[in-house]
C-alpha cells in the first residue's frame, strides 16, 4: 500500500468505514511506515482535541424575529395568492365540484343571453319619422334610412 | 410538516422549538460567534417554513433540514465576504452559550487556551471541510448524511473529511 493511500485510509478507520481487508492492510503499512504512523497519531490527536470545546447548552429563542419576517411575507403575497384561495379550496373540495361547475355553466348561460337582449334593446333604432313613414306608407326603409329635409336624421 | 404546509403557526412554534437547538448549534460552530448564527438560524426557518409546501412526506425532516443549514452557512459567509469581514477567530462568542466551567481557575485559563486554539484551527478550515467536521464530528452525522446535506457525494466526503483532519493535526500540533 502507498504512503497516500494509506493516510487517507487512517481516516477512514477514524470513521470505522473500512473493510477487514483494508484495515488489515493499513495495520501492515503502519507496522512498516513511520511516517504514516506519525500521521495518523497526529490526526487522531487533533480530533479528540475538537472534544476541547465547550458544550452548547443554551440556545436564544428568536421565535418573535421569525414569526415577524414569516408574516411579513405572507402579507406581501397575500393579496396575490389569497384572493382566489377560497375558489381554489372550494374547486378541490370534490363534492361540490360537479355543483359549482353547474352554477358556473348556468351563469356563463344567463350571461350569454342577457348579453343579447342588451344587445338587440341597445341596437339602434331608426330615426321617428322613418318609423312614421313605414307605419303611414306601410312599409320599412330596406337599405339605410331615408332623411328626410329639416329632420336633422342623417 | 402537512400542518407546517398549510400555515399553521403554532406547528410552525412547535418545530422550530423541536429543531433550533442543533440548527444553532452547527450555526455557531460554523460561523464562531453568536450574532451570525442567530442570524442563520432565523435565514433557516424562514426558508423552510416559506416552502414547506414542496416538501416531501417520503423525505426525511431532518436530512432536509441539514441541507437548509448547510447552504444558509456558506452563503452567510459567501456575504460576510463580500463585506470583507475577517471569520471570527476566538471562542468569546461560544462563552455565553457555553456549559460553566467547573475547574480550578488556573487550569480553566489553560483550557481556555486550548480551546481557542482549536477553535482557532476549525474556523480556519475552509467552509466546506469545516461543515463537514462540524456535522461529523459534533452532529455525529454518517458520511451519507453529510453527502446529503452538503448535496455531494460520499467519496466528497471521504475527501473532505481527509482534508479537515490533516489541516487540524498541522494547526494543532505541538510546536
């Protein structure tokens, strides 16, 4: 085994991630290498030293500053996500799928036929004297309307 | 994490209280003072409770929760970079956190050495090598959990790892 194998076998045995064979192997090479042994003496110093550190027994409760930033965010989508929330919770709620759909194709109806009574009472009408005309002569003016002089009807 | 999804603030209460202890116990080990953990450590649950939605039940909590921590860390320092300030160098900021010392005050003097200089030597580490020591060594995380949060492989790991422990024993060897 190489010298640069071996060490970064050494810590992988720190971890217990090597196979029999492998640990068998690095424990030849270490019986053989002093300066692996070194390394790995030197290693296994360092990471027991980590153990030098205090232990972290209090930890500050920023509850208030997160739940301040989290309802920050909700305000500001708020208005572009919840104003269609409650069509959207009320389309999955399965049940009353089939009787919104129904109610949106009965006002898509209704809005379909108000729409062309608006639209024949909104047509424009002919001018009176051509309605007095058609109702003394009998007859509606086929093409246009006639204007008649001083009626200001064009 | 469902109740967490819809906006229940009071799941949100009861995770945070469940999570925050090692969230900023990693934060603080990672960035060396109070005041920028604190800060990740709110960075961390605002992020996950702003996307709870997309979690997944078949996920594991805390596996994603480590990614969050991980990546709120290294872009706290990425920022504090560009900010050019100097990485804190000492252990004064784990002092007020800190289990009290139960020795001798000249002893404890020693030990207060000690531990600023191994301190000094995790904070020198780069970011990634000291994430991964962090989590290994203080979180007891597998190489596989590490990968996870760390969003590499395992044999980035191995690496990482490697290379963590080779800068420690030179920082930390006896001159």
């Amino acid at each position: 085994m190489r010298c640069t194998t071996a060490r970064k076998h050494i810590s992988l045995d720190m971890d217990g991630r090597l196979t029999q064979d492998e640990a068998a192997a690095l424990v030849a090479h270490l019986a053989a290498c002093a300066e692996c042994r070194r390394e790995r003496e030197a290693m296994g110093q360092a990471w027991t030293a980590l153990g030098a550190l205090p232990e972290i027994t209090s930890t500050p409760d920023d509850w208030r500053a997160i739940a301040a930033r989290l309802e920050g965010r909700r305000g500001m989508s708020g208005w572009l996500n919840g104003g269609w929330s409650w069509l959207e919770e009320l389309w999955f709620a399965a049940p009353r799928r089939w009787a919104l759909a129904t109610v949106m194709s009965a006002c898509v109806l209704a809005g379909v036929a108000a729409g062309a009574r608006m639209s024949r009472e909104l047509a424009p009408q002919p001018p009176l004297e051509a309605l007095a005309l058609a109702e003394a002569f009998g007859e509606f003016p086929a093409a246009g309307w006639i204007a008649v002089e001083g009626s200001g009807a064009r | 994490m469902a109740r967490v999804a819809q906006g229940d603030l009071l799941a949100w209460r009861t995770l945070y209280e469940r999570q925050r202890d090692y969230v900023f116990r990693a934060a603080l080990r990672f960035m060396g003072n109070e005041a920028d953990a604190r800060d990740v450590v709110q960075d961390v649950f605002v992020s996950l409770f702003s996307r709870a939605g997309s979690f997944r039940t078949s996920g594991k909590l805390t596996t994603y929760l480590w990614r969050v921590v991980a990546n709120r860390c290294l872009n706290e320092r990425a920022r504090a970079r560009n900010r050019a300030e100097a990485p804190a160098s000492g252990v004064a900021g784990l002092e007020s956190v800190a289990a009290p010392e139960e020795r001798a005050p000249d002893r404890q003097l020693e030990h207060r050495e000690v531990r600023e200089q191994v301190q000094r030597a995790i904070l020198a580490l780069p970011e990634r090598q000291r994430l991964a020591v962090i989590l290994s060594r203080y979180e007891g995380l597998s190489y596989e959990e590490i990968a996870s949060a760390l969003e590499c492989s395992v044999s980035s790991v191995e690496s990482l790892l490697f290379r963590a422990r080779q800068g420690l024993a030179k920082a930390l060897s006896p001159r």
